[in-house]
C-alpha cells in the first residue's frame, strides 16, 4: 500500500478490528481509516487480506520419536533454559 503524506503524519502501524468480518471475506483498502492528511494511492478496491478457515494437521508430526527430552541439548543463557528438567 502507498500513502502520500509528510513522514511526521505517517503512522507507525494501523489498527484493523476484524472480529466483525466472516471467513471468506476480503478487507480492501477502501475499508481502512487514516488520518485525514494521509492519502492513499493504491486502489481502493485493492485487496490486502482476507479471513481464511485453519486447516486441520493432517501431516505426520514424528509422534513416534523416543527421544527422551534430556537428550535435547539446551543453548543459551537464560536461567529458565539452563534450569531445565
């Protein structure tokens, strides 16, 4: 996405609610609200995401690994890893 504006007015992030939005629905430009000395380039109809269902696992996650978990070496420095049981 392009905005025309000064730097100063350019904001750091912009704040999208989409808990309204249905899976299958796309959000465009045009939904977005900027400040008023911002303008945006791009078309408004431009689409920029959209909600999608989460597909399920259906890959195989090693679940068969006899690994135990003290054999994993621990790196770093924290105390949470080196403390590790």
């Amino acid at each position: 996405m392009t905005v025309k504006g000064l730097p100063q007015d350019i904001p750091e992030y912009i704040q999208v609610n989409i808990s309204d939005m249905e899976i299958g629905e796309c959000l465009k430009i045009g939904d977005l609200v900027l400040p008023d000395n911002l303008e945006i380039i791009n078309d408004s109809n431009e689409i920029i995401g959209s909600l999608t269902p989460s597909k399920p696992i259906t890959e195989d996650l090693n679940l068969k690994d006899d690994t135990p978990a003290n054999a994993v070496p621990i790196i770093g420095n924290d105390e949470r890893e080196t403390n590790a049981t």
